[in-house]
C-alpha cells in the first residue's frame, strides 16, 4: 500500500463495514462513518509500518485498489506476542466473491508464516456469517476466546479465530 492509497482504501472499508455490520452496530454509527475523516485517520497512521503493521492492497487490471489487508504482531492488551494478527480485511462490495479476499488473505498468511510467526489470530464480530464461513473456509477456527466492545452504548460481541501458520 501506498500513502496514495488511503482515500480509496477507506472508501472500501467503510462501505465494507456499513454493509457488513448492518443490523449487529447501531445504524446511526454506521450512517456517520465518513470516508474522508476515515483516509485522514489512515494517512496519520501510515507510518506504522515501523511498528511491524503491514498494510497490503489488491488492484484490478487496471491499477484501481480493490481490496486491502493490515496484519502486524498479536496485540494482547499492551503487550506484543509472537503470534500474528490480521487486523483487517476488506473488499470492494462490487468485488464480493472474486477471490480478492482470498488472494490477500493467503499473501497475509504467506507473509507472516515466513516471518516466523507461529499462528494467526484475528477478531470478527460475533454476528457476522459471512466473514465466519470465509474464515472458516481458510482454514481459521474459532478457538473460545470472545469479547465485546461498546458502540454507541451497545456491547458488540466479538469471536477470535486462530490458524496455526507454516514454517
């Protein structure tokens, strides 16, 4: 990803939330999502990547980003682990089914395997099918571990997945 990049990866990742967690947030917090306070946020955090967060694209033949992926160290409160974590993946509603997911997804894993990661971990909200079965599909599995976060006053379960990675 490039700095570039971020108003059109936050026009994805909003809408991809709007759509995905309609009916498991409060609307109005969706309806109030705004891609350009959303792509300030992302260039001000760009230069993560010095923290280990890697933020990746797919574009389509002709050079316009679909889809996008953050990884980086496990985060456990504070402290850094040595398990992966896949912070979040989203796609182009228009591209739903296309294997965009999926491609960044397996570049993710790739990439974290070989960086010796024992595991992936990610958090998905606990209501949302979708993005369980193509988890589930990866080869994710949810391993017990559960927590909420509060949206506008409305706790909102989330389920952690796990994937042992390759060596």
């Amino acid at each position: 990803m490039a700095l570039a990049d971020c108003e059109r990866v936050s026009g994805i990742r909003v809408r991809g939330r709007q759509s995905a967690y309609a009916g498991l947030v409060p609307q109005p917090y969706l309806d109030a999502m705004d891609t350009a306070e959303d792509a300030e946020r992302r260039r001000a955090t760009f230069a993560r990547a010095a923290e280990g967060v890697v933020n990746l694209v797919a574009e389509d033949d002709d050079g316009r980003v679909v889809g996008w992926a953050a990884h980086g160290p496990y985060r456990d409160g504070e402290l850094r682990t040595a398990d992966a974590e896949l912070y979040a993946l989203y796609v182009d509603t228009g591209r739903f089914g296309a294997g965009v997911g999926r491609a960044l997804l397996g570049e993710a894993v790739r990439r974290c395997g070989a960086a010796g990661h024992p595991r992936m971990l990610l958090w998905v909200l606990r209501g949302n099918a979708r993005a369980r079965r193509f988890y589930e599909r990866s080869g994710f599995l949810a391993d017990g571990a559960e927590e909420s976060f509060e949206v506008r006053g409305v706790a909102v379960p989330e389920v952690r997945y796990a994937r042992p990675l390759p060596g």
